[in-house]
C-alpha cells in the first residue's frame, strides 16, 4: 500500500490470496487490501469479484 501512496495510484486494487491465516484478513483489510482470498479459494470466483470492481471504476 506504502507503494500506492508514493506513486500516487490510488485506483490500483491491491489483493492478497493464498495461505493467509483466517486471523490475518481482517488485518490487511483494514491496511486497504481490496480483497483477501485463502487457502481453496476457487480462481473463477476470485477472478469475478476484481472484474466486477474494475468494470463498475468505468
């Protein structure tokens, strides 16, 4: 996110996916991760979800 802000790209969505521990969601949520995905997620359903944010930024 440190990045983001030095760049000055708000519109860049970061996304965290992989073998995060439950507790840690919250976490990077509230450091402005747009979405966390854990262990099983299903790609399709990942993938729906960040199109559906970028198509409605226009």
């Amino acid at each position: 996110m440190e990045l983001r802000d030095t760049w000055k790209r708000p519109d860049i969505l970061v996304v965290a996916g992989g073998v995060i521990p439950p507790n840690d969601f919250d976490f990077l949520k509230q450091a402005d991760c747009f979405e966390v995905f854990g262990p099983g997620t299903k790609i399709p359903k990942a993938a729906k979800g960040i199109l559906e944010v970028l198509g409605r930024r226009g």
